[in-house]
C-alpha cells in the first residue's frame, strides 16, 4: 500500500482546495463504527452498537472496520442475530482497530472541489505513558520504549487505512490528539480543552497547536476551556477521597457540542444540586468556568454563540473493592493507584466507582441524535425529558433516540466516542 502526504491549506473562500472540517451536523455520508470488543464485554457491546445502528439505519450508509476477518465474520453473524441487515453494511479489515474508532480513526474534512480528506494525527493511547509514570516513576525508561512501539503500532495506523478505505486524501498531523478532543463548527471554529491537548503535547505552545489546527482542519480561530467533567479524569484517578474515575482526561465530546455554526451545548449542573453530590461540585465549578468562557467568545462573523446548558445525569456509581490484584466490575487493583494515592488506600477498602456518563456524547447525523439514556428512576425519567425537549430545540427537525449506553460510559467513552462520522462531499 502507497500513500501520498498532502499539504493541508487552512480554509479560504477564495482557494477550492482548502480543506476544513465540516461541523458534525452537516450532511453525513456514513457513519463508521470499530468493532467491539470480543471479551467479557462482548455481549454488552455489541447490544449497544446495534442500537446505534438501527437508530440511524435509512438515514446515513453504515461502514465499519474489524481487525481481521475472521472478527469481522464474527460481527456480522452477531448483528444478523439482532435484527441488523448486514447487507446494507459496509465492512472492512484494518489490523489494530479496536472499538474507539473516533479517537484512533481519521478525522474526515473536505473541500470545495467536492474532495474528501483524511487527516491522520498522532496516536499516544491517550497520554498512557504520562499516567503510567506518574503510577510508577521507576519504569519510566522501559515505558518510553513502549510508548514509541504504540506510536508505531497498528492502531495508529487506521487513520490512514480509513483514507485508503474512502479513496480520501492522506493529510499527516504533527500533533497528538483523539478524535473525541476535536469539536468544531464547520466555520472555522474548533473548541479545545487545555487538559488534554496540552498534556498531549507537551513543549508544544497553545500558538503552535493553533496553527497546526489550522493547517489540518483549516480552522481560523479556537476557543480553549480549561477542563472538562471530573467523571472524565485522567486514566484511572482516585478523587475526594472515596471516588474513582476512569476517563480521557477531558474529551469535549463528553462536555461541549456544537448543535449548529452558532450554537453550543454545555453540560450543567444546576445550583440548588452542587451539594447533592462531591463530583457535583466539582463539575459545576468547573462548567461555569467554561460557561464564562464560551460567553465571551465569539463565533466566526464575531457574533456571540447560543448557549444551551444540557443537565448532567444523575452520577452512576456503583461500590468496588480495593483488592491486591483482582479488577473488574466489583474490584479495582492496588496497581492501579499511583504511588501518591496507594498510601491512602488498603486491601479490603469499599470505594466507589463512578461511570463517565453524559448525555453530551451524542452522535448526530441525518435526521437523528441518539445519546444515552439514564431513566431508571422517576427522577431520572423526568430529567431526560427535559434533556429531550432541550436537544429536540438543538436539533430541530431531527428525531431523539435515547439508548442505555452504560457499558461504554463504564469503560470511559461513550456512542460518540464508538463512531466517527465521514461527511458528504459537495462542490461549492
């Protein structure tokens, strides 16, 4: 296989081959899935990820991407069980892809010549080396041997896969990110969150990742948020005492969305519920941070963004046990706390672990949004209401489907992160 490297200008009206990303609202041609994982997980995986694509089946063809063939066989007999019309799909084998195809995938733009290009950032598995050293420092050398053989491996490589798959054209990223970080609204405006890109990226300045921005994605200006939720941290982090989280660090696909060109959606916690639970407070301070933020920014003709504030769920946290080496759903290892938090820890120690659920990590395409449901109580029913309404007046004219995604939020992501959308080229 050959690829050639393209040069990615930042968008300009007056060059047609300028490549910008177009906001995820815009006109889909498909939407891609990885496949899940063929664990323990297995069956709770694939349940979600065939909810998904009957909720967008009929509206945007469907393509997904298996490790080998033989996983690929393997998915659609599983999908042909449940009800999926695997004819209507489009498979394709790339070796190292796995379930987050968002955030190892390409990240799709296009241009006014009715081109479609594929730009292929950086892979570090979301800044793992940084945790593990921080976990334990003495392993640092080794682990940076690691680092450069995950660089190098194959999961890295599915970006590029994905633009031979599309016939789209190659565009080689410099700096490090996953597709989960890059929000955007399709007019030159990208959202970033400080947390992520700059531990990503480290000895690169805020003015040069904005250039590199702008060379792959042909944005013109980008609004930096300082952090995203708690229940996002970093890797597996141990909070207030009690509390573990297991995230990316601060994706805004779990926080902050574009709904169209001049309109954001920030996930909120209402003031009368910042005491009714600790994260709630963390969230909130750090929502209205943002908030602050995002009111003063302005869009690309220099207008002020609609912000629509869509209420957090409930917290979902479930009891673990510390344990000397067990981790599942009910236990949590002592290798799994950094040095600094393992002397506050024992074996036998009831914590609680808490899932990264937000109804923020939607995908939206055409004619639907379909998001996560948290309605298992008859406060949690009457909050999705209102999450719907809120969404149905983001989204006018498109259906909302609401499907229970926990396993995904349990593993730290969520149906946005699961997805990557491709979209729909057009001569301009």
């Amino acid at each position: 296989m050959s690829l050639v490297v393209f040069s990615c200008k930042s968008e300009d009206a007056t060059d047609p081959t300028a490549f910008y990303m177009p906001g995820e609202f815009e006109p889909q041609e498909a939407v891609w899935f990885g496949t899940w994982y063929m664990g323990d997980r297995e069956n709770d995986y694939k349940k979600v990820i065939t909810d998904v694509m009957k909720a967008i089946e009929g509206h945007v063809k469907i393509k997904m991407a298996s490790p080998s063939d033989s996983i690929m066989q393997i998915a659609k007999r599983q999908l042909d069980s449940l009800g999926v019309d695997t004819t209507k799909i489009q498979f394709f084998v790339m070796p190292g892809e796995a379930h987050w195809i968002r955030d190892h995938g390409a990240t799709f733009v296009i241009n006014r010549l009715g081109e479609l290009g594929a730009v292929d950032f950086e892979w570090n598995f979301y800044g793992y080396l940084d945790w593990q050293i921080n976990r334990d420092s003495t392993i640092a050398d080794s682990l940076k041997i690691w680092d450069k053989k995950i660089r190098q491996g194959k999961r890295a490589k599915v970006d590029s896969l994905m633009a031979v798959a599309t016939g789209a054209k190659w565009i080689k990223g410099n700096l490090t990110i996953e597709g989960g970080s890059i929000e955007v609204n399709g007019k030159g405006v990208l959202i970033q969150c400080e947390a992520v890109t700059l531990k990503r990226n480290p000895g690169w300045t805020k003015e040069a990742l904005e250039e590199e921005y702008k060379r792959t994605l042909g944005v013109k200006k980008v609004i930096w948020l300082p952090q995203g939720l708690a229940e996002d941290e970093h890797m597996t982090q141990f909070q207030l005492g009690k509390y573990i989280t297991l995230g990316t660090g601060g994706h805004t696909d779990e926080f902050v969305r574009f709904a169209d060109d001049r309109t954001i959606l920030l996930a909120w916690v209402d003031e009368n519920e910042v005491e009714a639970h600790p994260l709630n407070k963390l969230n909130y301070e750090r929502m209205k941070k943002n908030y602050e933020i995002l009111k003063k920014a302005s869009d690309h003709n220099g207008k002020p963004f609609r912000i629509i504030k869509i209420p957090l769920p409930y917290i979902q946290e479930r009891p673990i046990v510390v344990s000397d080496s067990i981790r599942d759903n009910h236990h949590i290892s002592l290798k799994s706390f950094t040095y600094k938090d393992r002397n506050k820890v024992k074996k036998g120690d009831e914590l609680v672990s808490v899932a990264a659920a937000s109804y923020m990590n939607f995908l939206v395409t055409n004619g639907v949004v379909v998001t996560s449901s948290y309605a298992n109580n008859k406060a949690s029913i009457k909050r999705e209401k209102e999450v719907e309404r809120l969404l149905q007046r983001a989204f006018p004219g498109r259906k909302i489907v609401f499907i229970d995604a926990m396993v995904l939020n349990w593993g730290g992501g969520g149906i946005h992160c699961s997805t990557q959308q491709e979209p729909k080229i057009r001569k301009l």
